[in-house]
C-alpha cells in the first residue's frame, strides 16, 4: 500500500532539505520510544525533528493500518456514509486521509493532538487534504476531550499505549459518547496492544456497542496467549524513508491490530481468517475466528468447490 497522492507530495515537501543522518538518528530514538512503550511524561513527537522523522518512516505505515481497519468496516457496512469525523490524537491527521480516501462524502473534521510539533505538520499536510472543513485543535487525550457534538466516525489510533490503563477506560467512554455512528480503534500488533483493544472491546459490549470488525461474533475472545490477534499490511518505503531507517527492502509489514465498533448493526460475518493461510497442492488451511465464538483450524480442499475458489482470493485479516 502506498499514500495517497496528494498526501505523498506534501510529505515529500515537509522533508525537502532535512538532513538525513539527523534523521535517521531521530528516526531511531522515535521507534525506541514506541516500541518501548515508554511513558515519561514527554511526548513522542516533542519536537520538529521527531515530527519529521515520523512523517519519513511512520506515517506510511500507520496509514495503511487505518486504511485497512476502515476498508473492513465498510465491508460490514457498505450504508456507512460518515459527513463527521472526530479523531483524538490525531497526529500528523493520517486517520484524516484514510478517512477521506474512503468515504467521499467526509464533509468535515475535528483533530485534536497535543504535540505542536506535529500538529503544524498535520495542519500543513491537510491542506492539500479533499475535506472541505478541517478543524485543529490542541488537546491531550490523558486529560479528557471537551464536550462537543458527536461525529459520525470517532477514531482513537496508536494513541492507547501511550496511556495509563485507568486513563484508557476512561477515554473509551468519553469517546463512545462522544460517537454517532462507529468508533475505531487502532493499535499496534503485539500481544499488549492486542490486550489493549481486548479490554476496549469488553467495554465497548457492555455499553451495547455493535462490533463489525475484525471480531464475527460479541462473545469471549477465543484466541489464548501466548498467541494473538493480530493483522498485517504491507507498506511501500520510499527512498529516504528506506534510508532514514538504514533498510534495504523497499518495503516493510506494519502488525496492527483494530476494533470497529458501532450504535448500528452490520452485516453478518461467518468467520474471519486471523492469521496467514497455507495453500497446498490442492489445499488451503486457514485458521478461522468464527461467528459462534470458535477458533478453528480448517482445511479447505477441491472438493469444497465455490468455497474452495472463494479460499483461495482470500488474505489474512479477510472474512472468508
């Protein structure tokens, strides 16, 4: 997957003249920091270097998460036409651009991050952005969102792990309330930020959240650790992202994981492949979470017929 036109050029304009040994090692201390799930009361993104280093090497990646999570939501609701979006530590607004690549009919949108750094970054980007009505705000989602109305689509993405876990709670309901139609989360794709979304989502059914994706059914997570649920989306590098990362392949796997929830139902989904399928001679074995709360594995041959067809055009992360 790559950015949308629009957003690459602009990105590729915010980098023009950075230096790039400066970047990389800015690069580097930024993924330490995420990866470390480091919580000291700095901001990640607390300066301009920092906001640039994750412009080159993150934002390509997050936003072939979000756009991922928000293609499998519109699967399940295909009548899903948000005018409204609210995003919560927003970033440089990359749900903002996944959002609009999505859904055309996006009139509007509110963005609250607390880092200026990348907040005039995010401000910059969007204004090549399609969205007619575009909102920055400074705001830090640990203190709580000011009453507004609600939107049509609220999006929290990669924003929980930066967050105490009574933080959490209390900003998943603020946001539910806060949400006219779905809520979505993102978060990374390791066994905590699996935990993370886990807890949101118990949360999220016990205030009668409809949940559309990835999870087919609001029953007990039948994965078990030390396994996960997690997702995968390959994401095209450029050049000096390549090079500010010190990589040799043009491309990298972002691991995410997300939940879709909504006030309205979706369509039904009868079993979600939660991890990469095997094909055989003849065979495909997919390992399935499935509408009545089940994990399975199952193998799917030739003799299967449609289904085994059907098997076969489907990837990891789709419902089968």
């Amino acid at each position: 997957m790559e950015l949308p036109v629009l957003l690459r050029q602009a990105v590729d304009q915010a980098l023009e003249g950075v230096a790039l040994p400066e970047l990389t090692r800015a690069a580097a201390a930024l993924s330490e920091r995420y990866r470390g799930e480091t919580r000291d009361g700095r901001l990640h993104l607390s300066d301009d270097l920092a906001a640039k280093a994750y412009l080159a090497t993150r934002l390509p990646a997050t936003y072939a998460a979000i756009r991922a999570a928000l293609t499998e939501l519109a699967a399940r609701r295909p009548d899903f036409a948000p005018r409204s979006l609210l995003d919560v530590g927003a970033g440089p607004g990359t749900a903002l651009w996944a959002a609009a690549d999505s859904w055309p009919s996006l009139a509007s949108a509110r963005l609250f991050e607390a880092s200026g750094a990348i907040r005039k970054w995010g401000e910059t980007l969007a204004e090549a952005c399609p969205v007619a009505d575009i909102t920055w705000q400074s705001g830090d989602a640990a203190k709580g969102i000011p009453a507004q109305d609600r939107a049509d689509l609220v999006s929290l993405t990669y924003v929980l792990s930066e967050l105490a876990p009574e933080t959490r709670t209390r900003l998943i309901d603020d946001l539910w309330t806060l949400t006219g139609d779905v809520l979505l989360l993102v978060e990374p794709g390791t066994p905590k930020g699996w935990e993370r979304i886990l807890a949101a989502r118990d949360r999220l059914i016990a205030q009668g959240a409809r949940l559309l994706a990835p999870c087919p059914h609001h029953l007990p997570c039948p994965i078990k650790a030390p396994d996960w649920c997690h997702f995968s989306r390959r994401v095209a590098r450029s050049r000096l992202h390549r090079l500010s990362k010190q990589a040799d392949v043009p491309w990298e796997d972002e691991k995410f994981i997300y939940l879709a929830a909504s006030r309205q139902a979706g369509l039904i989904a009868q079993a979600r492949i939660v991890a990469p399928p095997r094909a055989g001679k003849g065979r495909i074995d997919l390992k399935l979470c499935e509408q009545d709360g089940v994990l399975q594995e199952r193998t799917i041959s030739k003799r299967d017929g449609a289904l085994f067809k059907s098997a076969r055009r489907r990837d990891w992360g789709e419902i089968l």
